[in-house]
C-alpha cells in the first residue's frame, strides 16, 4: 500500500501544469498550459485580409495545431514563459 502510495504522488509531482493567463480579444481571460505552446509569432496581414482581428497582437501556436489570438504582445507572452519555468 505504501508503495502505491509514493508512486501515485511521485506521478502528481510528474503531471504539474504550468499555465500561463492570457486575454482573448474580446476581454476573455484564457489560461494556456506552458508545455503545450509550440511557438509564437506576430499576426501576419496580406493586404487589408486579416485571420485575425485588429485586437491580436500575438498568435500563440499550441501542439494540437489550434492558434489563439491574444491582446498581449508576443515579448509579455515570451516574459510570462519564463517567469513559468523560472
């Protein structure tokens, strides 16, 4: 009993969320886990066409292929990373 005891806290240890508070464009808050942003870049306009609103200043690109608009510049989102791993 003990044994299953360790290893289940030993595997909560292991599974920690480090999640990071954005804001969608709306106002919404959004809480995105750290580890599961694969990368991070400035909305791109071609022309006057635009995916994303005038509000996104940084698209944050997560591991399942989903991008999210945020009103954060993409430096905050970069400082609000490694204040997490920090």
């Amino acid at each position: 009993m003990v044994i299953v005891l360790t290893a289940a806290i030993a595997a909560f240890h292991l599974i920690q969320l480090h999640l990071i508070t954005v804001h969608a464009p709306n106002g919404d808050e959004m809480q995105l886990n750290s580890a599961e942003i694969s990368s991070i870049r400035q909305p791109r306009d071609s022309g006057t066409v635009s995916h994303f609103g005038p509000d996104v200043h940084c698209v944050v690109v997560m591991a399942n292929g989903r991008f999210v608009g945020t009103i954060e510049d993409c430096s905050t989102i970069i400082r609000l990373l490694v204040e997490k791993k920090g």
